[in-house]
C-alpha cells in the first residue's frame, strides 16, 4: 500500500506526520519505505532523516516526480511518500493509494483525499496532533548560531543540548527566589550581562542555558558561580535582548526533526492519537 503525504500549506509538518506514520506501521510489523520527493534543501534533509530511522528503508536523497514514477515499489509492504506543494499528487498516485493531507486547522477533507491529519492543533481532537513541546524544541547550538553568540562556558552533560523554553530575565527579581527560573524545563534564559543578580539567580535553578545580551564580558562573579554550575552553558551575544529574540523567534517550532529523542516523540504521539483506520 503506498501513502502519499502533502500539507496544506509550507511548515505544516509533513516530515513529521511521514515519520509519525512509519513508526505506527513498525508497530505493527509492517516492512515501511520512506520516500521525499523534492529537490531543494529541506528535502535533502528531510530524506537524510528518514534515512537514519530505525526499521526503515529509506535513501539518503530525495528523489524527483519523474524519478518516483520509474520507481518500481512493491505493494507487499507499506510506502510512504512526502510530497512538496507544487506538485499535483493525483498525477503521481493510482486509484488504490491513499492520499493524506497535513494541515494545520480544521478542515474538510478535500476532494482527492482520503483523510486530513491536523497537526500543530491547540486542542485534541480525531486525528490530530497537539502541539508539543519537545516536537517544537529546538537545538541549543542552532540558537547560538541565530544569535552570533560566544560560548564561554559549555555543559559538562552533552545531553542538555535541547530547548524547550525561552525565558527573558524580568526586570525585578529577587535572586534568592528561584521559583520564577524553575517553571520550566530544558530552558534557555536571556538577560543582559550587567545584572548580575539575575544571572546568578538563573544558575541557582536548572538551566540548560544563559544567554548574555548586550556584548558586555560577565562580572567575575558570574564565572565564579560557573565552578559550581558545570552543566549550564554560558554564551555571550552582542545584540539586545529583544534582537536575541528575534532572531531566536525566527528559528524556533521550525526546526526539523532530526534527533532521536523527537523521532520517538512523534512516533508515540501518533500511535495515541490516529487511527490508521480511517486512512485505509
């Protein structure tokens, strides 16, 4: 059987709707095929990804629409195909494929389709998604490059390399008073390098990481406090707080899936909420 995927819209997940899937027919001891159809980089990355997959078979490169259409594929196991918006997925499958569209409202399932998975949804729902939080993390040194930073001091644990949170230092706060740092998990804190209490406060908590604004060198007792703190790292940028945010805004809930942690992320997420079923 061979599953064509398409979203609705560019960003909308398809790779990890694709990946989601592969895993539920694992789950069932189906033999699974990955294929992305696409030339441009995210298509590369996506069929590197699909690539490195436990108990898939998938290339390392993506493939044109008239290379998929030479392509023998058997039909005794399941096949799944990414394709990209602009092409016409009726010209590539036959009557007895499915075809799935990713999107990221409600909506009817159009004509052409055999079902619509919601992904990105604020809410559960039939065959659908809910934002997640380490689906939409984002690697700790993709955020240091966005924000041209120095890293003075890096985490003697090189799991802690995730962020699931941007935090912004508040412009009071008690030091002593961790409470408003310990929120969240796997968080990444901005705050100038001058105020040296809310620094000092961040590392008082578990931070996976403190980013210094404004390019000033951190006060000495900062880097005092790092002895005592290995495993949060440390970075310094020389923009503003709210340029750091920016550019870390521009970056963030669009990473693509490429660690393991979110690949078994997606693959549970899915297995608890689409019934195959209903695509078959």
């Amino acid at each position: 059987m061979k599953y064509f995927v398409q979203g609705n819209k560019n960003r909308v997940g398809v790779s990890t709707i694709c990946i989601g899937m592969a895993g539920a027919f694992n789950a069932q001891g189906k033999d699974v095929s990955l294929f992305r159809i696409g030339s441009d980089e995210a298509a590369e990355h996506d069929a590197q990804t699909f690539a490195h997959i436990d108990n898939v078979t998938a290339s390392s490169e993506p493939i044109s629409a008239e290379q998929f259409t030479t392509t023998e594929i058997s039909n005794d196991g399941i096949s799944i195909i990414e394709v990209p918006q602009d092409i016409d997925v009726q010209q590539l499958s036959q009557v007895d494929d499915r075809k799935i569209l990713v999107s990221d409202m409600a909506m009817e399932i159009p004509a052409g389709f055999d079902g619509v998975i919601r992904n990105h949804s604020l809410k559960p729902g039939p065959n659908t998604i809910v934002e997640n939080s380490i689906l939409s993390s984002t690697d700790l040194g993709v955020i240091l490059d966005a924000t041209d930073a120095r890293v003075i001091s890096s985490s003697s644990d090189a799991n802690r390399d995730v962020i699931e949170t941007i935090m912004i230092g508040p412009i009071s706060h008690d030091a002593t008073d961790s409470s408003y740092f310990n929120k969240f998990q796997n968080k990444l804190i901005l705050t100038r390098s001058e105020k040296v209490d809310l620094v000092l406060g961040a590392m008082a908590g578990d931070t996976t990481c403190i980013l210094l604004t404004g390019g000033n060198e951190p006060s000495p007792y900062i880097i005092d406090r790092l002895f005592g703190n290995p495993e949060t790292t440390l970075a310094i940028t020389n923009y503003t707080t709210n340029e750091a945010m920016e550019k870390i805004g521009s970056i963030v809930g669009v990473q693509q899936i490429n660690s393991e942690k979110k690949i078994t992320e997606i693959t549970k997420l899915f297995h608890e909420a689409i019934d195959l079923k209903d695509f078959s």
